[in-house]
C-alpha cells in the first residue's frame, strides 16, 4: 500500500511519470523507499528548497505510522 501511494504522489507530480522507479529495503519494521525520477524531472519532486520532498516523507512517514512501521524516503538522481 505505502509504494502505491508514492507512486502516486510521484506520478501527478513529474512530467515523464513512466520514468518513475521504487526500489523496497526492507530491514525488520523499517522500511526505505528510494525514489527514482527522470532528470529533469528531479526539481518537481524535490521543490524549492526542499519543501515537497520534506512533505512527501511526511506523508510516508505517516502511512508508515498506520502500519507500525519505520518509513523513509530517499529520492536518487
């Protein structure tokens, strides 16, 4: 359910949305999702100075939270 959502907000976010990858780690209860975004689509994601990518980790961290687990998110160029 978690990857689904990311991709989610991946997709209404970037131009190129077939460009999107999400590799899964999973280690115990925490999971990392790392997020791969065509180039130029790595300033929609990211925001200015930050901003979206802190609230797309916010969002993940509360799904997370609904399922008792540790959720983070890296986005990788």
């Amino acid at each position: 359910m978690m990857k689904e959502l990311l991709t989610y907000i991946a997709a209404n976010l970037v131009s190129d949305p077939d460009a999107i990858s999400i590799n899964e780690k999973v280690d115990g209860d925490e999971i990392t999702y790392e997020l791969h975004v065509a180039a130029d689509d790595m300033g929609r994601v990211i925001g200015r100075h930050g901003r979206i990518a802190k609230e797309i980790r916010t969002l993940m961290k509360a799904a997370g939270n609904r399922e008792n687990k540790k959720v983070s998110v890296d986005i990788c160029d």
